[in-house]
C-alpha cells in the first residue's frame, strides 16, 4: 500500500468513520470480506505519518575516557 493510499484510507476514516474507510480502502486493494476490510482498516488509521525524509542522526563523538 503506497502512503497516498493509506492517507485516503485515514482521511475518510477520521471525516467519515470506519465503513467509509472500509469502502475507500476497497476501491484501492481487494479484500474478500468486511470483517478483514475493518480490520484493516483499524489498523491503517492507527498508523502514524512518518517525515517525509528521515531526521538526521548526529553521532557524538566517543569519549574514551568514560568512567574516569
């Protein structure tokens, strides 16, 4: 699932509720029944939006003297 895909999914799920969700997510993936459908849906509006790119990570510089 591509992140436009599961932002549609929490769009609707958040504005409209959980069986819009459920109808949205179908219209981008298949999914036999409505039970794994709301199931799924749960979890993708459970999803946190991750940065567009990743932070930076800093490395402190070691300090061999640790301890003493």
């Amino acid at each position: 699932m591509s992140r436009e895909m599961a932002e549609a999914v929490q769009r609707v799920f958040h504005e409209q509720g959980e069986w819009p969700a459920v109808v949205e997510l179908r219209r981008h993936v298949h999914i036999a029944d409505n039970t794994s459908a709301l199931q799924a849906v749960r979890a993708i509006a459970s999803w946190r939006t991750l940065p567009a790119e990743p932070p930076a990570r800093h490395h402190e510089a070691k300090d061999d003297r640790a301890g003493t």
